[in-house]
C-alpha cells in the first residue's frame, strides 16, 4: 500500500471510531422473520457479483424477504468501474470517487445507509473501511458480520470463521443460523 494511502487509512479508522453511532432500535431477526435485507460488499469480479446476486434471489425465494438491497464497493475510479456494476434495481454500488479523504463514503450511500433494514449483512469480511463507515452509520435493526475483523465490533451478530474465511462457507453458516426460526 502507497504511503499516502496508508495515512488515509490511519486518519479513516481513527475517525471511524470516534464517530457516534446513529441512535437505531436493535432488535434480533432471522431470514423467516426478515422482511427487508441489506448486503454490503467489496466487488471484485464478475464471478464473485454474480454469486452474491444469487444469494439474494435465493434469500427472496426461499424466506420470502420482500426487498432485498444491495450495495457494493468498487476498489477503482468511477471512470474504470465494469459494465455489470451498473446501476440495477435494488443494487448500488460506490467507488474511490465518492469517499472523502478520511475513505468515508459521502456520495452514492445515504439512502442505503437511511433504510431500516431487518437484517443488514457484511460479506466484505469486515476489513474495507468505506464499508465498515456504512455498517456502522446504518440503521438496521440487526447487524451481521465476520467476527475477529475490523466491522465486528459494529454488528449484533458475528460469525467465528477462525482462518478459513471465504465467502461460501460465511454464506453456508449464515443459512445454518439464520435460517433457524427460532433464533430471534
């Protein structure tokens, strides 16, 4: 990482943290009980978009969520964002472009940030820090994530993943427990 790069990074996570968390209703939730869900993520390939707008039609499909938003963080200049980023509906995306100095998004992220999700899930792994801003800023009831990471200290809900972190197997134990009708 560039030197400068790496001072804006240090400034981000010292104003990350020193920033009030939004006055929000916690409340437990599970996928039968969720009605609105939000994913925030780092896009890094088609590939890997393409699994994540799966498992959110399976998520509407199989626990009948009514809305289901999406919202990714390209690692790129506006100018060189790829053409399946493009803005679809229930689906946003920001980059480099719409962060202020401190890497906090100021653009593309308010109305995302403003919806008071059931359920509002991290599968960036919880170490991009424009995404950590969101998580923290958001207004949803539950908040999950990657426990141990940087953003887990801003989620009601972590999952132990130990060393073998990757985004099937979070996804596989975010089923398991979430799926479960009882956990609330």
């Amino acid at each position: 990482m560039k030197f400068g790069r790496r001072i804006r990074h240090v400034a981000g996570r010292r104003m990350l943290r020193n920033e009030i968390e939004p006055v929000r209703l916690r409340r437990g939730s599970n996928f039968q009980a969720a009605k609105t869900i939000g994913i925030i993520y780092r896009d890094l390939d088609l590939s890997q978009y393409q699994n994540i707008q799966e498992y959110a039609q399976s998520l509407k499909k199989n626990f009948k969520a009514e809305r289901i938003v999406l919202l990714g963080f390209v690692d790129e200049k506006a100018k060189k964002i790829p053409d399946w980023q493009k803005q679809i509906e229930n689906s946003g995306f920001f980059s480099w472009e719409d962060l202020n100095w401190h890497l906090r998004p100021i653009k593309n992220v308010d109305k995302f940030i403003q919806q008071d999700f059931d359920i509002l899930i991290d599968l960036s792994g919880g170490e991009e820090l424009p995404l950590n801003f969101v998580l923290k800023e958001s207004k949803a009831g539950m908040k999950v994530g990657l426990k141990g990471s940087r953003a887990g200290r801003y989620c009601d809900f972590t999952i132990d993943m130990g060393n073998q972190f990757g985004l099937d197997k979070f996804v596989e134990q975010l089923n398991l427990y979430l799926s479960n009708p009882k956990i609330k």
